[in-house]
C-alpha cells in the first residue's frame, strides 16, 4: 500500500480489513471448487476446479485472464 508515491500513510486497520478481505475471497473460490471436486467424486482439489469456478462465475470475471482456454475440463 506505501508502494504508491501518493500515499505517505495508512490507518493501522487497513492491513487488517485487505487480510480479512483476501481470506474471504480465497474461501469462497476454495468452497465452490470443493464443490466441483465432490461433484466429480474426488476429495483434492485440482487445478482445473479452481479454473472452473472462475470461468462459470461471473463474479470472477477479472480473473479469466489468468486461466489457460484449455484449463476447464468438464
């Protein structure tokens, strides 16, 4: 956050709502991919759940870059 020359400081519970807000975004992407996982009769979850979520939630849209086209395996 003090990377960006405009900003000279930050209240001391910034850092900790990014954390909270970090922790939530990755259990929610961990939950619905566990989904995919028990859906497919597995316990591990893989790479192409993850992939899956992020390409069938649009809510995950700005992330569609990051995933290869042939990750999503159905």
């Amino acid at each position: 956050m003090k990377s960006d020359e405009d900003v000279r400081m930050i209240s001391s519970e910034a850092p900790i709502l990014f954390a909270l807000a970090c922790q939530m975004f990755i259990t929610e992407i961990t939950h619905k991919a566990a989904f995919y996982a028990k859906k497919n009769g597995r316990k591990t979850l893989q790479r192409n759940d993850v992939a899956r979520v992020i390409a069938e939630n649009d809510t995950f849209d700005f992330l569609l870059d990051v995933i290869p086209k042939d990750e999503v395996l159905d």
